[in-house]
C-alpha cells in the first residue's frame, strides 16, 4: 500500500518530519532544536535510524519532509538521498549531515535534496527555516511540473 501524499504542507499548522539519523546523541539534538521555541507549528517526528527503516515508513506513511543524515549504517554518502528522491520524489529532503565539502553539498542538491544543513552549525530556527523553505520549494516545483498556477 503506497501512501498518499500529503497536501498544503504548510497551510496546516501540522509538519510530519522524517528524521533518518543513526546517532542517539544527534537525533535528540536534531529533534529538541526543531520543537523548542517553536509557536506557530506543529511538529510530529518519527524518528528512523536507517535508510531501510525510513523507506519502509514511506513505503506506508505520507510525509512533509525528511531530515537526513548522510552517514547511515546502511548508507553512505548519497545514496540515501538518490533513493528517497527516486522513489518518492514529491518528498523534499533536508540533508543534516557533518561534511562540509562545497563538493558534497553541490552533488546532494543535485541529487534531490532540497536543503544541506552542517551538523555543528545549525540552530533550531536554521532547521525550522530550512524545513519551511524546502517544503515550500518541493510544493512550487511539483505544481511547476503540472503546469499549475499557484
């Protein structure tokens, strides 16, 4: 049963995030920066902490985005990016991830990922932003590719 997608992301005041993190110390981090401090949305994180896990999510649950990391144990480098957007490319990914590369942030935009944030460097409101922006940004393309007016 493949899920259906969910509309108006950000019409509700209700984001379902995806976070595909492998680090305990991370993902709570990740996950208090998202909600503290937060006053207008709300947000409800499923947490996974493997590429396989989180697909088999998508496969059943429809999402806002994905927070992703890009140091799997199932996964390295991009690939966990190129397979998200490949199957679920309606799905805007926020990478979260410890490299810093100009190289690797150019190549997971390029392969689908909406935002590249740097582990280390990110304040909640930077991730809240992030999150907005590629949500908002996957929703105009998609409506570009059908050739909708928004």
């Amino acid at each position: 049963m493949k899920a259906s997608r969910k509309s108006e992301a950000l019409a509700d005041e209700n984001i379902t995030v995806l976070l595909i993190e492998d680090s305990m110390e991370d993902g709570v981090a990740i996950t208090k920066a998202l909600i503290e401090g937060e006053t207008f949305y709300s947000f409800k994180i499923i947490r996974k902490y493997t590429l396989e896990g989180g697909m088999d999510f998508l496969k059943a649950t429809a999402v806002d985005a994905v927070l992703l990391d890009l140091g799997l144990p199932d996964a390295r480098d991009l690939k966990s990016v190129m397979e998200i957007h490949k199957r679920y490319p309606h799905v805007p990914i926020v990478v979260v991830s410890g490299y810093s590369d100009m190289n690797v942030i150019h190549r997971a935009l390029e392969s689908g990922a909406q935002e590249f944030l740097i582990k280390g460097e990110m304040s909640g409101p930077v991730i809240r932003q992030s999150m907005y922006q590629a949500i908002a940004r996957k929703k105009i393309e998609l409506a570009y590719q059908k050739g909708e007016r928004l």
